[in-house]
C-alpha cells in the first residue's frame, strides 16, 4: 500500500448520479487524506435504510452525484497529519458520527454527541477544508454521512474511524458500525434492562431485532416483539422474541393490550419505527413506578406527539438515544469483542451477500422488504 500514499488513486465506486436510478459503476480519483483524515480500503460495505432514504432524495435536500454507504470494514491505506491513533494496515469500521475526544459531550460519560463529528446528512464534503476527496474528469463527486463506504477507497475524518481487533471478521462485523449497536446499544446502554424483566420491542427490522437481541444478552425473561408484518413473526424468535403482537388483531391500542399481557405493563420499550403513534405506545405500555421507554425511530422533522403528564408523574421514565450511546472510537471496538467472545451473534442478521458489481440487487432486496442485511464484497 505505500505505493499509493501521498498520491490520487484510481478506483471503482458506485455513484448516484440521480435520485432513484440505479448506481453507476464508475472510476473515480480518490484523493490522499489531508491533516486528521485517514483514506481506508473498504472490503465490505451493506445496505443500510438510511442509504436508500437518501438515494430516493425524499424529504431531504438532494445531493448529487454522491457516493452512498456508511456500514462497513476496512483497512487503513494511509493517513493525514496529525494523524497519531491509526496507521496503514489496520483493521477499521468507519462510522457514520464521530467523536473528536475534545469536546465537552465527548468528555461527558452520558454523551456520545460530539460537536464536531456528529452526524451530518447535508454535508457532502470535508470537514477540513470544505472539499471533496472525490472526483471524475475534474468534477466533485459528493461524500455521504462522512464516510462514502460504497467505493473501494475513501477518505474519513479520523475521529470517525474505529480500530477493532485484528482477528475480526470484516464481512461479519461490518455491519456493527450502524444500526445493530444502534438497536443493540439502546436497550444495553439506556433502557438498561436487569435480568428477568419484560421488554417490549416496537418495529422488528434490523435495528429492532438488534434491540431485542440486546434484551436476550441482558437475560430478559419476556421479549414481546410488536410489529404490523406477520411474516416477521417467526424470523424474531432467532433474536430472543418470546411474543409476537400485530396491532392489526386487535380493536384497542397496542399498549392496553401489552398492559394487560404483562399485569400492568413491560418493564422496559424500545420503539424502533420512527411512527409518532408507536412512539406513544411504546411509552404508555410500561408500568409504573420503574418503566422505562426508549426512543430510537427517527420521526419527521415536524412530527409532534402528546401524552398525559400524568403518566410521567406516575414514574414512567422516557428517553431518547442515538446511535446506542456508544462513543464511536471508545465503544465499537467493545462491541466487535462482544461478537468475538460470541455472546453476540452478528451472522442472524446477514441475510444476503453481492459482489460489488451487483449493488443495485441490494437496494432491490431492500425495497422489497426482503432480508435484513446485504454484505457487498468489494473485492478490491
């Protein structure tokens, strides 16, 4: 690889060129990393929701053309100045947030919000310069998320990188740099349950499975799965669900139904759809007294949603999360141990694999609804 460092290399990524259409593959110049920046080599990339809602450009301000991505494994190609916690060949997931070790929420033990790396969905350049590393025929190519994952090398800000044990498997834990900590970390790191207790999980996609296999992890003795597709009844089981419920069965609102289940209400929720109305559920349906509720769905901007402050008084206890509140740099690489020590298991949720040239199947699999996570092998 040194071969390569301090100059542009040349390689294929899969770029967006349009909203909704399909990912070219193209050759694009990949630039070296300036002062705190790291350029990887991405050896597999996944789909993530995120990737497609930005690709469809709905309800955002669109930005094209862009390389997509932000789950994935890679190995460090070179570095920038400043540079002093990484070096070429090591073992890395970038991260779509980052944590700058600097600032006052990543000094905080409870914040993983950093001032200067957090999550930025309209930037599509550098940090440090306000540039791109990308580029075709003297033309910008924009970044994503900070971290570009669908071109076999990229340029990260290197707050944003994790070094994880050099043993793991990266066609495996690539997926643990988004929404499986994501799941995961809400219900381990702030609904805290003990062992014994009842957790409800809201929405059973990737992220909601995660936060139920959270629950399993934590020793839960009751994993009530709510989700309106019945088809992902069984598929939970694999993640410690012990109950399934469909709100379409029933003519009351889901949480009296959980109330009723659980003799006054779950000990904990994990609402992981992002719909105003399972938010309120998922709050209303734990008990009193020690209930605690975890948002982690992303609502609409706009979206607004009322309870009765009576159930707060009561001692219901509501919270909000991102990203698991795990630190990026600090925490992942716990979390890849986690796996390593195989008390948490990452292959449920690889449901497909494609090579890189076939990355619109990908996005297929995931508008029809089929599957959880697609790895794509770069092969670079």
């Amino acid at each position: 690889m040194s071969s390569t460092t301090g100059n542009i290399i040349r390689c294929k990524a899969a770029v967006a060129r349009e909203a909704g259409k399909p990912l070219v593959i193209e050759e694009v110049e990949v630039a070296p990393p300036q002062k705190m920046e790291v350029r990887l080599k991405i050896l597999f990339t996944s789909l993530c929701h995120t990737d497609v809602y930005f690709w469809e450009a709905k309800g955002q301000n669109p930005l094209f053309p862009r390389i997509l991505g932000h789950e994935a494994g890679g190995i460090v190609e070179s570095v920038g100045e400043g540079v002093t916690e990484l070096k070429p060949g090591d073992k890395v997931l970038p991260v779509f947030t980052g944590e700058c070790g600097e600032c006052r929420h990543c000094k905080s033990e409870e914040s993983n919000m950093c001032d200067l790396l957090r999550i930025n969905t309209d930037r599509g350049t550098m940090i440090n310069d306000g540039k791109t590393r990308f580029s075709k025929d003297g033309q910008p190519i924009y970044h994503f998320l900070g971290t570009s994952t669908f071109s076999e090398y990229t340029v990260v800000h290197s707050g944003c990188v994790a070094k994880i044990n050099p043993d793991a498997p990266l066609d495996k834990v690539c997926v643990l740099s988004c929404g499986i900590s994501t799941g995961m970390g809400a219900t381990l790191n702030v609904a805290k349950p003990k062992e014994g207790m009842s957790v409800a999980i809201f929405g059973l996609g990737a992220v909601g499975l995660a936060a139920a296999e959270g629950a399993r992890i934590a020793g839960a003795s009751r994993i009530i799965g709510i989700d309106l597709n019945p088809n992902r009844a069984e598929e939970a089981k694999k993640f410690g669900v012990t109950e399934f419920v469909n709100p379409k069965d029933h003519d009351k609102p889901i949480q009296e139904v959980i109330a009723e289940m659980t003799d006054g209400g779950v000990d904990r929720s994990v609402e992981c759809t992002g719909n105003v109305k399972a938010m309120i559920s998922a709050f209303e349906c734990v008990h009193d007294g020690w209930g605690v509720a975890v948002l982690v769905g992303v609502p609409n901007k706009d979206d607004e949603f009322k309870t009765l402050p009576i159930h707060l008084l009561n001692e219901r206890t509501l919270k909000g999360t991102f990203f698991g509140n795990y630190k990026p740099r600090t925490d992942i690489p716990g979390v890849v141990e986690k796996y390593m020590k195989k008390e948490l298991e990452v292959e449920k949720f690889i449901t497909h694999q494609v090579e890189f040239s076939e990355i619109n199947k990908a996005f297929e699999y995931m508008l029809k609804g089929e599957g959880l996570r697609c790895i794509i092998r770069m092969g670079a």
